[in-house]
C-alpha cells in the first residue's frame, strides 16, 4: 500500500482521481512532477483522462480506489 497519495481534482466529481506516489519521490516533488506530466499531455488538443493516467502509471503512479460520500445537494 502506499504510504503518500495525491488527489488529481477535477471539476466533474467523476473525473478525480487518488493516485499513489512512489516511494522514492518526495511529495512536493510528486507534485511538481505531475504537473508537469499532465502540461505534456493537455498539449495535444484531444486528450482524455486515460491519456493522463496512462503516462503517470508508465512512471510508477498507481490508480487507487476509493468511496467518495455522497453529494451534499
């Protein structure tokens, strides 16, 4: 299990990801690091949320699941 995880916040609540952050990066360095990747991938116009999980996955990010409580409408 991962010891570190980042939260990739999106305004679709379907769209946000939990990612776990590899045990030999820092977490502000994570940050910056994905940031950076996911810059790369939105330069392409036609990109999809599994572009972006595709590329943090080959450099050792994992998709984690969770339960997110329910809507506060």
């Amino acid at each position: 299990m991962y010891e570190n995880l980042m939260i990739l916040p999106a305004k679709e609540f379907s769209r946000i990801r939990l990612v776990g952050i590899p045990e030999d990066l820092e977490r502000q360095e994570a940050y910056r690091y994905v940031t950076g990747l996911i810059a790369k991938v939105e330069e392409s116009q036609d990109y999809t949320l599994e572009d972006i999980m595709d590329l943090l996955e080959e450099r050792g990010f994992e998709s984690v699941d969770y339960v997110m409580g329910p809507p506060l409408d």
